[in-house]
C-alpha cells in the first residue's frame, strides 16, 4: 500500500513538475531572429555569434529561435511569396515579443508587414534607408542602421602622404548599392575631392567602368559586389571574390573595399562593418525592446552601427605605396583578417556579404 501511494505521489509530482515547466516557458519573453541568407553564410554565422555574445550578460530566461529565409536570386517571385507566407505564418503561430529581421530581404518580405501593429516588436537590421520600409514613425520599430566606415576610411586616407586626393566610387545598381551609395554621397569627404558613384547593372558593365578610370582618380572606392550578373546576357551572378580581385589589378587608382571580400579576392585594403558588431548591438536593442515591453514604454530610438573591421595585405598595400602605421596591422591580425600575399595561403574565415 506504501510503495502505491508514493508512486501515486511520484506520478502527481511529476505532472506538476511538467506543468510547471510547460507555463514557466510559456511564459518566458521569445525572441525571433529571421535572416535573409542561409544559416551558412560566414557574415551570418559572425552576426549570430555576436548577438549571442550580446545576451550572455542577460539574466532574464528568454525562448529565443532562429530562422532562415535562404534568400537566392534564382527563386522566383512566386517562391519568394511563398517564402513570406511561411515565415509570416511561423510568426503569427508562435507569437514572439521581438522580431529581429536582419537584412534588406527579411524586411521587404516579412518585417514591413508588421510595422505598426501592435505586435510583435521588430527590431531591424539593415543598410538600407528603413523608410523603404515604412518603419520611421511605427511605434513598434526600432533597430540598427549598418552605416559605413567612411570617417575610418576618411583616416587612412591621410598616410597617403598627399592631399587632396580625388575619390570615385563603383557599386551594383540595387538596393544594397543604392544605399551604399546615398551614404558614400552623404559623406563629407573634406579636404578630399569627391567625383561619384558608378553603379553597374553586370560585371560586363563595372569591368569597362574600371578599365574607364584615368590618372584623374586617386582612389576607387569600391562597394558590395554580391549578386552582380556575368553580363546582360547571363544572369548568374559572378563571384565577388574575383570581381575584387580583378578590379584590384586592373584599377589605375588605389582600391579600398568595404567588404572583407574585396580583400580575399585580392585586394589591399577594406575597410569594413563588423558583422559581430552588429549582432551585439541588435542583442542590446531586443533587450531594451523586452524591457520596454514589461514597462510599458517606448521602444528605444534606433540606432547607426558602431564596430567595424580592418582587413589588409601588407604586401599589396607596399606594391602601391601605402604604408600603414603598426597598429591597423595588429588590429587585423586580432580579427583574422590580416592576409598574406595573394595566393599563399590565407588563414581566415572570410567574411563577405
């Protein structure tokens, strides 16, 4: 009789040990980060890992669930539409109190239909204009502009060893290069001469662009060169990594990417935003945003990126006579981006995007 009732007792307090468990994550805040891209991408796996880093310090239990929308130019509209409908399905189901949608992709497709409802909170990461998206003005938006290094770039200028320098810049007709562009343009590149944005719609048309150039331009400034076409006639889209690689050779002036990939292609110099970076600061504005929740408060304003990466190679750097203080070589070294001379091996992850 003993032993049936303790493990009639087992039993009830096993069921109320469940029960428990089942409302304590119920009621625990949730949290969806949706990215554009594969999961496999290196620029998403950096900013994962920094909004990772981002709530290690965080002592609220939070359900926190990834998704991937595997963004490809080779999808088509109906696919994509498709693609929408599943994510926003995924999230009308599980109801999270913060949607992080990281990316132009993520915000076109899902996070712009949520702006101003009240929920879930949405907190954007994009280089876009985020008035593309309705999101200025929407009490449940707020987020992380990824703004481009320019001053940073602006500083290296300066061990030129001449000044003014004239500076021109090429990108991919898009919306990526669009953005890149209207912030290059934005720039106040004083005492610099700044000549304008070429943006090209295939690698036909940015080859002639570059082979173009004369002595009158002393730096090309070169932007994101993902998803730009072979040429009018083939639409896939060329490596990135060989783009750079051959603009580096074949540009007359000095060439300075803003992504890591104009360096792994071969390149110089680059100057680029810290996907890391990123990731920690969109942890900290989805803690603000669950913070602002459980107050009752406004959401926190948004805000520009901060962090940013140096990726170089010495030896090409020295071949067009630039020479860089000790320091941007220990500060690509600490963030495995200082590279050796083109072809040997390069001893890093690489982060394109």
């Amino acid at each position: 009789m003993k032993n049936r009732l303790a493990v009639i007792c087992a039993g009830i307090l096993a069921v109320l040990l469940l029960v428990f468990l089942v409302v304590f994550n119920h009621q625990k805040p949730r949290v969806l980060i949706l990215h554009g891209f594969s999961e496999e991408g290196p620029w998403e796996q950096a900013f994962d890992a920094g909004f990772r880093r981002g709530l290690e310090h965080n002592r609220q239990p939070l359900s926190v669930r990834w998704r991937y929308m595997m963004y490809s130019q080779y999808l088509s509209d109906r696919q994509w539409v498709a693609a929408s409908q599943r994510s926003r399905e995924i999230i009308d189901n599980w109801q999270p109190d913060v949607l992080v949608t990281v990316g132009e992709e993520a915000q076109d497709y899902v996070g712009r239909y949520y702006a101003g409802q009240a929920s879930p909170r949405v907190v954007y990461i994009i280089n876009e204009n985020p008035a593309l998206f309705d999101y200025p003005g929407a009490a449940n938006v707020t987020g992380v502009h990824e703004v481009l290094p320019l001053g940073q770039i602006g500083d290296i200028l300066q061990f030129m060893g001449r000044s003014p320098l004239r500076i021109r810049a090429i990108g991919v007709e898009d919306p990526t290069g669009r953005a890149e562009a209207q912030q290059v343009q934005a720039h106040d590149w004083g005492p610099h001469q700044f000549l304008g944005v070429d943006l090209a719609t295939d690698a036909v048309d940015w080859r002639s662009r570059v082979l173009a150039l004369t002595d009158q331009v002393d730096i090309l400034l070169v932007l994101s060169a993902g998803g730009l076409p072979e040429s009018p006639d083939i639409s896939e889209d060329i490596n990135p990594d060989q783009l750079s690689g051959w603009t580096a050779k074949h540009a007359k002036p000095l060439s300075i990417g803003i992504r890591e990939s104009f360096v792994i292609g071969g390149g110089a110099l680059a100057v680029v935003p810290s996907p890391g970076g990123l990731g920690h600061q969109a942890a900290q504005q989805t803690l603000l945003a669950l913070q602002a929740i459980q107050s009752a408060q406004a959401l926190p304003p948004p805000k520009n990126s901060q962090d940013y990466l140096i990726a170089l190679r010495p030896d090409e750097l020295a071949a067009r006579g630039l020479k860089l203080p000790e320091i941007y070589l220990q500060a690509a070294r600490g963030t495995h981006t200082l590279y050796p001379k083109y072809g040997e091996d390069l001893g890093s992850s690489g982060l394109s995007h």
